[in-house]
C-alpha cells in the first residue's frame, strides 16, 4: 500500500473514520469541549483525590455510554495522516480544488465522536486505490485551534514513545 505524504511538522497517522461534508454542522463550541474531554478523558492524573477519581469513573462510564450510543453514526474508516495545519486521507471519490466544507472524523476508538472541522480541499491526487486528498483545516477560533493542536502533540507523542519501545 502507497503510504500518505506526510505534512511538514508534527503529525501522526491512524486508521479513523473520516468523511466530507459540504457544510459544517457543528458549532465550534461543540468542537472544542469534546477535544478538551478527550484530553481529560485520555490523560491520567496523580493528583486527583479518591473522591475526585470515582466522580471521573462515573463520568468516564457516562461518556462511555453516550458515546457508544451515538457511534452508529461515524463515517467509514480510512487512513488519515493529521497534521497542525492539514489532514491527508485515501478515498474512493475525489473532491475539487477549493471546496469549502467540513471533515467529520473520530480521534478516539475509546470515547468515539464524529468531530467536524472546517477545511479546504486543498489538493487531489489520482493513487492506485483512489485519490489522495489533503484538505487544510481553517481552524479561525483560538480555544478550538488550540485543543486541536493539543491532540496532535498528545498523539504524536504517543507514536514517537510506541516507536522507541519498538526500537528497545
């Protein structure tokens, strides 16, 4: 399989579910809160109290549960490389140069939501299994950019730490 080009900059890729939307969907509240839950969802705290874990427990089991209702609704999987800036994916379907929309994808396997992000299509390649798409986000609201680029270092750093433990 032909890999994905790689953005310039921190990135990581994945196999995600991910679509196209012509129109965002979502308001960049929505957005926003989910990805600093994942973070609080994925992160673990030595500082928390006994009392302050099991109300996380409960939330977490909450948030499980919501999420797993509400999967039935992801897109597809695909794989993705994600970037600060740009996010690149393999698709059967091309889309055109300067189409504005949303992507729709899901960062988490464990709490899945379908996040969209506005982008641009900023490229399209022919590839022996479709097209190659890279589309930049327009990311205009600074909590949302920046939640945003806080998954990409979590997750980055996450593949650089399974790569030295590879390595050992």
């Amino acid at each position: 399989m032909n890999t994905l080009p790689v953005p310039d900059g921190v990135h990581f890729s994945a196999h995600l579910p991910l679509a196209w939307h012509g129109v965002l969907q979502q308001s960049t509240f929505e957005a926003t809160r989910y990805l600093a839950v994942l973070a609080e969802f994925e992160s673990i705290s030595d500082e928390r109290s006994h009392a302050q874990d099991a109300l996380h427990a409960k939330l977490d089991l909450m948030l499980l549960w919501t999420a797993k209702n509400a999967s039935h609704t992801l897109p597809a999987a695909k794989e993705v490389m994600i970037g600060l800036e740009t996010i690149v994916w393999r698709d059967s379907a091309a889309l055109p140069l300067g189409a504005h929309g949303a992507l729709a994808l899901s960062l988490s396997h464990i709490l899945p939501f379908s996040l969209q992000l506005p982008a641009e299509i900023i490229s399209c390649v022919v590839s022996e299994q479709g097209y190659v798409l890279t589309a930049r986000l327009l990311l205009q609201e600074e909590a949302l950019r920046d939640w945003f680029e806080r998954t990409v270092f979590r997750n980055h750093r996450r593949l650089v730490h399974a790569g030295r433990g590879a390595q050992a």
